[in-house]
C-alpha cells in the first residue's frame, strides 16, 4: 500500500514540475509577443503576461509547501530538453 501513495506521490510531483515549465514557457512566449504587439494587441498580451505570473506564484507556492527543491524544476527541464534533442 505505501508503495502506490509513494509512487503516486511522485506522478504527482511530475506534473506540478511541467505544469511549472510549460508556463514559464508561456510566460517567456507572452513577454516575446508582447516585445513586438501591435497596438490592439498589447492589452491581450499584458493579461497573459500577468496571468502566466499568478499560475507561476501559485505553482512554486505548492512546491514549496511540499518541500521539494526548486532545482529539481531545473534538473528536470534539462532532461526534457536533452530527450527533445535526440
């Protein structure tokens, strides 16, 4: 039984880290757009920007609350990026 509580503890770790990488990719990709907006356009992406910033607070919040360390955030992303390269 502790084995399953464990192992779904790390799935669920797993997901808070992506859930953590792919918005700081959104957010990057939201200040990019934001750089070279059109006028109609920069509101939108000053929501987004702002948003992408809340769900970040809010994800490292968590991690942190469970303890883990935010270099793992790193280890992982580098991985992700190794594997997307082979």
């Amino acid at each position: 039984m502790q084995y399953r509580i464990k192992e779904k503890n790390v799935k669920n770790e797993i997901e808070l880290f992506k859930s953590i990488l792919d918005t700081k990719r959104e957010l990057v990709t939201a200040n990019r757009n934001f750089e070279s907006a059109e006028a109609e356009l920069v509101d939108y992406y000053s929501y987004q920007i702002k948003a992408n910033k809340a769900k970040l607070d809010y994800l490292i919040k968590q991690v942190k609350e469970k303890g883990i360390e935010l270099d793992m955030i790193n280890n992982l992303q580098i991985g992700i990026e190794q594997t997307k390269a082979i």
